[in-house]
C-alpha cells in the first residue's frame, strides 16, 4: 500500500495554492506527520519547495506516478490541523494565498526551540487551576457566556481594577485587563486554552500582569512583536503542551490550541491589528473566523465600539453585555477658553481645567493627552511664514526638543543650516504644540512637579502613584496604580480635523482609553470639544456615536456595512475581473481610475458587494488572478516566460475611502 503526503507548499504564487500529493519513502514513514516540515520537488527545473504536511492517506487521487518526499526538515509538527484549516479559510475570505498566512501564523525553523520542546516530560501536569468570577458586570452574565460558548460585545470596566494575589501584594491593572483575565482563567480551570489579541505591548504589559494574578507562569505563553523567532517558536511549541492563555498582538490569533475555549480581542478598531502583509486580513476577521470553526466562546472588549463590532450587535449576531453599576468617568467638556493665569493660556488649558489639575497634581499623578509628538507640529520660516520642507523627500520639517537640528517627520533626514527657498532666511520657528513643548510649558507653569513625557520614541509602561504630570500622545498614555487624579483631552479638535472614513471612531477610542485611566470619581476634561460625541463621552453612552456611523455608511453602501474589494492592474485586467463578477457588486463599480503606481498605466476599481456574496466574489477574483499570473508571452527569438501580473486583487481594504 503506497502511502501519500498532501502537503502544501511555502509559495506565494496563487496557481500553487493547493494541496499536492507526494509519495512518503518508507524511511521517513514513522515520522512523516501532518505539521511536519519536508521538502520536495517541483517538476519544472529540478527546483525544491519548503512545505508543509497537511495530511496522510494511503493512496493519492492522482492517477499517475508521484514524486517522492525529499527530506524530512523536522519531526516537529509546528502546523496544527486547526490552524491549517483556519489559514484555508481565511485565504479564501480574502482572495489570497494560504501559505501566506501561514507565514504569520508559524515562525521560521528553531532547531533549539525544537530540541527542547522533544526534550520536555510528556506526562507533566500543570496544577489545577480554580475559576475566578469575573467581576464588574451582572452575576453570571459573562460566565454564562463562557460556559455556552456565546459571543458578545462586552463594554470594558472604564477603571483601573486591584487584582488580589495569593502571597503577594495586590496589582493595579485596568479594568479591561482584570476583566479578560478572569474570563481566561475560567476557561483555562476548565482545561481549556484562551487566545487573547491586544494592539500594543503596553496591552500586552497589563493584561499579564492581571493574567498572572491569577494563573501559574506556565498557563501564560505571549507571543510579540519584539519577541526573536526563537522564542516564538518556543511559545508555539509551549501553546500546544497543555491549557494556556496564549497573549500577543495581532498573530497571536493563530496560537494553537487542540481544545480552545475562548477567543477575546481588546480595542479591535486599534489600527494595530490592520495586517499589512497579503492577504491583509483584520485580526477581527480571523478570530470570527476561527471562532465559527472551533465553537469556542468570542469576546470583543472596548470602551467605544468599533463600527464592524456595533453593525454584529445589532444583527444581534453578538450579544450587548455592560458593565453593573460601574463608575464612569466624570467627563467635563469645556468651551475654548484659556486661562490667563500664568503659562496655562500657552499650554492650550482651560481656566476650570486648570485648577482642577493644578489640585490634583498636589496628590497624585495627572495624564495630560496631546495628539502630536515633539516639540511643534512644525516649522515655518521667522521672517517669511513660509512652511519649511525637507529637501530630500519634500515632507514636513520638525523639531523633536526646544533648540534641536530640523528634522524630516518623513524620511528622518536632518536639515542643517536650513534657508528658506522663498526668502533666503535661515531663521525657524516652531508652530503648533506637540509634546515636548507641552511639557515644558507645563514644567514652568508647575514648578516643583516631576514632569513626564510618554511618546513613540519614549515609551513607558508604568508611572508610579504619586504627583506629576504625564504628558503622553494618544496611545502612548501610560498606566499608574489606583489610576490617575485628574485626566485632560487637549487638541481634540486637530484629531477630528483629520481625513478619513474612520477618524471618528479613531479619535473616540484615544478618548475613552486616556478616561478610563484616571481613577473612580476623577475628572476628565474634554477641551474644547461640544456636539453629539461630547455628550457621549459625559453619558458614557460610547455605542450611539457607532450606531449613527452605521445609519449614514449604509446610505452611501460604505464598508462595514458592505464588503469592498480593491483591484489594481492594467484597465483591461480590471475591466475583465469587473465583468466577471456579474451581479454579485451591489451598487455603481468605482472606478478604474488611474493611481500612483511604478507601472505605467495602472488604474483601479472599487467593487462593494453584500457579506452573502463574499465566497463567491473572492473565489472570482482569485481565478481571476490565477488566470492572469498564469499567462505567458513569446519573447524575441521564441523564447517563453511568464508575463508581470497585471492583476491584484484585495478585500476589505478601507484605505480607498481614507479621504472620505
């Protein structure tokens, strides 16, 4: 009986997306396993492929005769069945290429990782863990939506929340963090793994912080952005010994899991979790895909929701689950006025905000959200006005501290002795507040007071409970114990003046995640914004803003409330790829326009369509694409190769509609 490996192999070329019979040498037959690395032939020029094996049978479908595996690379099975079978799924979703998501789900080969994992006592047993309540909402509600294997959208604890910790001192972690540890160690005391995605490693920092309050280290595996490939290869062996909580950024929604009983994603509108590799899948997409597969319990966790999670709650798709009885932060908005005291009217403070951080910093900590980094949000000639430019790429100047070289926000590039093209002035000044200038405003304006700035170039996890001032760009805030006195929202109006379908949201987000910093009964003061999301913000009522986006997107058939797909080529292969969608568009085909693009001739079309047209429009636009990449063309002297792709193909991409 001849025994057959279907492997997939590791190409991104569309026309191989597809599993390929192989014969298995008897030599290698004990540890030819499905997961397993091999290597084999391809028939054109002798050339070998890395791959997969996805699984064994005895005899193929092929008639003919079968190649024979090479090489066995590994006895190792990295690739889990399920994650073979979530990676299929979601290529297809997205008109894409398996083995390219399984490039983000699986780390390159560690032979240590791998002998140490062969290594491991196969009998060991973690201790048994015991399921905490998960507190802040109503009794039972989020254990009942464990224990059925439910979904819902569930509203975060807007306050930092102390975890008790047997034998030790009790940890401050926001209420979020203590919400999505409690829920993952009950599904982990029911021998069960949880996989949690965050968009950042200060999330990261915070949710194992709360997660070891209440499980042993070896339940805890994190996958991260700054981890080696070793150690993400230990921590995908480790996933799959026994029960864990598998943490991280956005691959960690591929951890395996043989019995997984919980997928939970915090602040899933966080740019972060927007892949940018193909087949550019939103980690929110995944995790709904793999919670269809595995019937695992999904939750999706936030202070403001997401427009694609609020258009679920109300196809009553997930379940709307808020916090009992919570204390909402104090939100005050104020009027655009400043203050005359002192430095407060250059620091952009209203009077009322003023004083009431100028007392609270007299006993704890006070956040202070700016929306952009340095010392101005640019440069402009003193004796012209003119804005200065970088000479290299033509981007924005900055100054990053008071004093510094000019800098090129784009390309980084220093511009020393800088004159200006229009008048010949080598004088600069800054415009504009960022963060740095901020905080020096603030050092002058409170003397005496430690002064802090947390930006991308400065991050800090942690600023301890005493008084200071935090100055902090949007996201970059952050946390302290017992949560902060006294929390400001400056340039609220600059944030809002941005372009973009999502800005709103995006702006919202930073909002309620900088309040829900401050500790209960602190005041929140929102400068300078009025309006219906002012008001959201005071009732803490953070679905309505999300529910009148869906109302306007679905009369203009914007995503989410339809699905969209890019394509990009030469007109004619855009125009066939159009044509042979038939009536699946809903709604005119934008488009083709011509883009930027290094290919001469290159135009694009936007294609919206209803989710119930999705499989059939990804599986057109993917033979489309096959057809395309597939094509060869004679050159001079007769010789054969295969032409350019004219054709590229991407789904559920919002950048089209960024200046919406």
């Amino acid at each position: 009986m001849t025994t057959v490996a279907r492997v997939v192999l590791d190409s991104p070329l569309p026309q191989l997306d597809r599993l390929f019979d192989y014969r298995v040498p008897a030599e290698l037959a004990d540890d030819c396993v499905p997961g397993v690395r091999v290597k084999v032939p391809l028939r054109t020029g002798a050339r070998m492929s890395d791959a997969y094996v996805v699984e064994i049978v005895d005899e193929g479908d092929w008639p003919g005769e079968l190649s024979m595996i090479e090489t066995l690379v590994s006895p190792v099975p990295v690739l889990a069945p399920e994650i073979w079978r979530l990676a299929r799924a979601v290529a297809d979703r997205a008109a894409g290429v398996a083995s390219d998501v399984l490039r983000l789900a699986v780390p390159t080969r560690q032979v240590r990782a791998e002998k140490a994992w062969l290594a491991r006592d196969p009998d060991h047993v973690p201790d048994p863990v015991e399921p905490p309540a998960v507190t802040g909402y109503a009794p039972g509600v989020v254990e009942e939506t464990l224990a059925s294997n439910g979904r819902a959208a569930v509203s975060a604890v807007p306050h930092p929340v102390q975890l008790d910790v047997e034998g030790g001192d009790p940890v401050w972690v926001p209420g979020w963090a203590a919400t999505l540890a409690q829920a993952a160690a009950r599904t982990v005391a029911g021998e069960r793994s949880a996989v949690i995605a965050v968009p950042d490693f200060r999330d990261v920092t915070d949710l194992e912080r709360a997660l070891l309050a209440l499980l042993p280290t070896d339940r805890v595996v994190r996958f991260d952005a700054k981890q080696t490939n070793g150690q993400r290869a230990k921590a995908l062996l480790r996933a799959r010994t026994h029960a864990v909580v598998a943490i991280g950024n956005r691959t960690a929604v591929y951890a395996p899991a043989d019995d997984l009983g919980l997928i939970a994603m915090w602040d899933d509108g966080d740019a972060s979790f927007t892949e940018p590799r193909a087949p550019y899948v939103h980690t929110r997409d995944v995790a709904l895909v793999r919670a269809a597969q595995s019937g695992a319990a999904l939750l999706f966790l936030a202070h403001a929701r997401s427009t694609d999670v609020q258009r679920l709650v109300e196809l009553h798709w997930l379940d709307d689950v808020t916090p009992y009885r919570a204390a909402v932060p104090k939100v005050v908005p104020t009027a655009q006025q400043v203050s005359a005291e002192g430095f407060a009217a250059q620091a952009r403070i209203p009077s009322s905000a003023w004083r009431a951080a100028r007392e609270a910093s007299r006993t704890g900590p006070v956040l202070v959200q700016v929306a952009n980094p340095g010392f101005g949000t640019g440069l402009v000639c003193a004796d012209c006005g003119e804005r200065a430019h970088c000479r290299v790429c033509a981007g924005p100047l900055g100054s990053p501290t008071h004093g510094a070289v000019p800098q090129c926000r784009f390309c980084g590039a220093l511009a020393a002795g800088y004159r200006c093209p229009t008048c010949g002035g080598g004088k600069l000044k800054p415009v504009g507040q960022g963060a740095q200038r901020t905080a020096d405003e603030l050092g002058r304006a409170f003397p005496g007071t430690r002064i802090v700035v947390a930006d991308g170039s400065r991050p800090i996890d942690e600023v301890p409970a005493k008084p200071a001032v935090v100055v902090a760009t949007r996201g970059a805030e952050p946390s302290t114990p017992g949560g902060y006195a006294c929390v400001l929202l400056l340039d609220g109006e600059r944030m809002l003046a941005r372009e973009g379908l999502r800005v709103q949201e995006e702006v919202l987000r930073f909002w309620t995640n900088a309040a829900a910093k401050g500790a209960p009964g602190a005041e929140t003061y929102l400068v300078g914004i009025g309006g219906k999301l002012a008001t959201a913000m005071v009732l803490w009522k953070l679905d309505a803003p999300a529910h009148d986006e869906l109302v306007d997107r679905r009369e203009l058939l914007f995503p989410p409330t339809v699905r969209v797909a890019t394509l990009t080529g030469t007109e004619q292969a855009v125009t066939a790829a159009v044509e042979a969608l038939g009536e699946a568009p809903v709604g005119p085909v934008l488009g083709p326009v011509p883009v930027d693009d290094p290919t001469p001739g290159t135009v694009r079309a936007i294609v919206r369509f209803p989710y119930a047209h999705g499989a059939e429009v990804a599986a057109t636009l993917k033979a489309e694409v096959i057809r395309r990449s597939s094509t060869r063309r004679v050159l001079p002297g007769g010789n054969r190769r295969r032409a350019a792709p004219t054709l590229r193909v991407r789904l559920d991409d919002a950048e089209p509609f960024s200046e919406v």
